[in-house]
C-alpha cells in the first residue's frame, strides 16, 4: 500500500508583533476526507490532510494543507463513508505528513522567527567526551 504522492495545494502562515515569552507552540496533523480518484487504469485513493502549528498566546499560526495519494489499495477496505478506517494506512499518511508538509513549516518558521514547530534532538555532552577530545588533539 505505497504512498503515490503528496501534494501540497495550501498554505497559510502569519505571525503576530506580540513578543514571544512564555510561547507554546502545539501542532496538530489531521487526516479529512478521503476519496477514489481514477488515474487510467488505476484507482487512487486521495486523502486530504491539514497540519497546523499554533502559537500561543494568539502569537502566529502555520497551516500546510493537500492530499495524500495512496495506490494499489481496495478502496472497500481502506474507506468507509470518505474516512481512512485502515490502520496502516493513517500510520502511513501521518509519517508522510511529517515529510514534506513539515519541511516546508519548518522553513515557514524560520522566516517568521518562530520556533520550529517539530522538536529537534537534544545533545548532551559528559566530561569523557570532552577529556578523550582533547587525548585524540594531543596526538
């Protein structure tokens, strides 16, 4: 059950002057309407998504928005009055959504100075590493 593609048809960003202390930012991926598209001899199913970054207090808001296209899939067993009720099948929408349309609100965030609306790894560093860098300089 591959992803075909994923487009991209909406987005929407905008940032208040309010100065950003005590911010907190909450994102929210959604799956919407889902539908069977024919491409030639093939069935697709076009599922609708929104990923939406909050920043509160009333500070700003990232939408990006389109359609997830699955293929090779029954569509009697995928969807059930235009809602993805396979499992799989939303876990897989859900990664895609955090491919594409996040890259671009995370460049959305950037440009507007707001935090990153995804976590980035935290790297901490102990007295080793720092002694066995400074043996490995020495040498």
């Amino acid at each position: 059950m591959p992803v075909w593609r994923v487009t991209i048809n909406k987005v929407k960003a905008e940032r208040s002057p309010a100065t950003t202390e005590g911010m907190t930012v909450e994102v929210k991926p959604s799956l919407r309407d889902a539908e069977v598209e024919k491409a030639g001899n093939a069935e697709l199913i076009k599922v609708e998504y929104l990923l939406k970054a909050q920043y509160q207090p009333n500070i700003g808001q990232i939408e990006v928005g389109g359609h997830i296209y699955f293929i090779g899939l029954d569509p009697k067993k995928v969807l059930k009055d235009d809602v993805v009720i396979d499992p799989d099948v939303v876990r897989q929408a859900y990664q895609r959504i955090f491919v594409e349309p996040m890259v671009l609100a995370i460049g959305l965030a950037k440009d507007l100075t707001l935090p990153l609306p995804v976590r980035m790894p935290e790297i901490t560093v102990d007295d080793s590493a720092i002694k066995k860098a400074q043996k490995s300089k020495k040498k």
